[in-house]
C-alpha cells in the first residue's frame, strides 16, 4: 500500500466525524461511572485514574511554565508526586501548583467537547498520546506500570473495537473525569478538616516538603487555603455540569 495513501487514511480517521450511542447508552455510561466513583471498593481501583491526570496536570504546567520536571511517581494507594525544579514562588509555581485537582474536571470538559462535536476517534488517539509522553516522566515501576496498561487499554480499544464501543467507551471515559474529578475535591476538604489519614495526590517541588495542593497555594499566594479549596470545587463542579450537558445533547 502506498505510504501516502496510508498517511491520508490515518488523517482522515484521526480527523473523522464518528457516530454517537443512542442517547440512553449514554445515560447508562454516566451511571457506571458514577458507580466506579460513588462505590468505594471500586474507587479504591479506579481512583488510580485519576491520579494520572492529576500528576499529569502538575507536569504539564510545569513544563509549559519553564520549570524542569524532575519526575512523576504514581503510589499504590493511589497517591501520587510530582517533582519539579526552579523558583519556589512566583506564577509558575502557582499554575503549577493549581493544575492537581483542576487537570481530571478539565480533561473531562475538554472530552466531552470533542465527544459532542463527534470526534470520538481523536479523543482516543489523544489521551493514547498524553499517556505516552507522560510515560517519559514516570519514575517508579507501579507508575510506569499503570500508565501503560491505561495507554495500551486506549491503544486497542481505538484500533481492534468496533465503532459502537469505541464510543461508549470513550463516553464513559469522559463521564468518569467529569465525576471522578469531584470527588478528590471533597476528600481534600474531609483530609484538611481531620489532618489525618493518607495525604492523597501531592505536589513537591524541590524547595519544600510534600503537603495538600491548596495548603501549598495558600502559602505561595497568601490567600487562605481554603479558598483555593473552593476554586476546586468551582472548576469540578462547573465542569461536571458544562460536560455533564454537551454529553447529553442538551
């Protein structure tokens, strides 16, 4: 087969319009992952998801901010670390800091705009890619691990699957950032109310000690950590139902 034919081939797949599920498939895709995030014995599992974007948020804004990114470790117990270099203040370090809990809602917003306008294929095709670069970034074995049995889940459901699972499980992918980036927002606020139990995903720089995103934003902007608290749930929340009604057709 000619290399430029094949090329064109993948182009237009990448950039093709592909056929939603019936409504109430999509309703029902909602549901499961709203399970995967309201049942704690499969959020114990599932949260591991989340924690990838959650990282992956941390890392992307460092690099695009000018800090060097030392590394990302993906825990266990779901938890997670981001290490990163250069001034221990200033803008770069708060969007650094700031992109934790705001990654998982927005990657969700942002899927369920490509989901409505139809580009089911190219959503696939991305989140295979970020996963990839992420990949680079990983610097423990169960990090590297569960990114790439995430990316290879993506990598073959988007080339072996049928067109009809293809979507739903792209859709179901969406609904889960959407709902899975609410539920961290409220742990954090449980975690800051009792001061104990585990510390969830973190962000470090290199200047400082591991601690709560907003408790680190608060000492980096002066503005109580609380209220950075309420700008996560403004961002989960609005993005939930902005996402939650492009997914709906609404």
């Amino acid at each position: 087969m000619d290399s430029t034919t094949t090329t064109t081939g993948l182009w237009d797949r990448l950039t093709g319009i592909q056929t939603a599920p019936d409504p109430w498939l999509v309703v029902v895709t909602g549901l499961v992952a709203l399970g995967f995030v309201g049942v704690r014995p499969l959020w114990a599992l599932s949260r591991n998801a989340v924690t990838i974007a959650h990282e992956g948020g941390h890392g992307l804004l460092a690099l695009l901010t000018g800090r060097r990114l030392d590394g990302i470790r993906l825990h266990s117990d779901t938890s997670g670390v981001t290490v990163s270099r250069g001034r221990p203040s200033g803008p770069g370090m708060v969007l650094t800091a700031a992109a934790g809990y705001t990654a998982a809602p927005l990657l969700g917003l942002g899927g369920a705009a490509l989901l409505s306008a139809h580009r089911i294929t190219l959503l696939l095709w991305a989140a295979t890619a970020l996963l990839a670069v992420m990949l680079v970034m990983i610097r423990n074995a169960y990090g590297a691990l569960t990114v790439i049995l995430t990316g290879a889940t993506f990598l073959l459901v988007s080339w072996l699957a049928p067109a009809p699972v293809q979507a739903v499980f792209a859709y179901g992918v969406v609904w889960f950032l959407l709902l899975g980036g609410v539920r961290p927002v409220f742990e954090l606020g449980a975690s800051r109310r009792s001061r104990r139990g585990r510390a969830g995903s973190t962000y470090r720089s290199s200047d400082g000690a591991p601690d709560s995103d907003a408790d680190q934003l608060g000492r980096l902007t002066h503005v109580p950590a609380v209220v950075w608290l309420l700008v996560f749930h403004v961002v989960a929340l609005c993005s939930l139902v902005g996402g939650g009604r492009w997914l709906l057709g609404l």
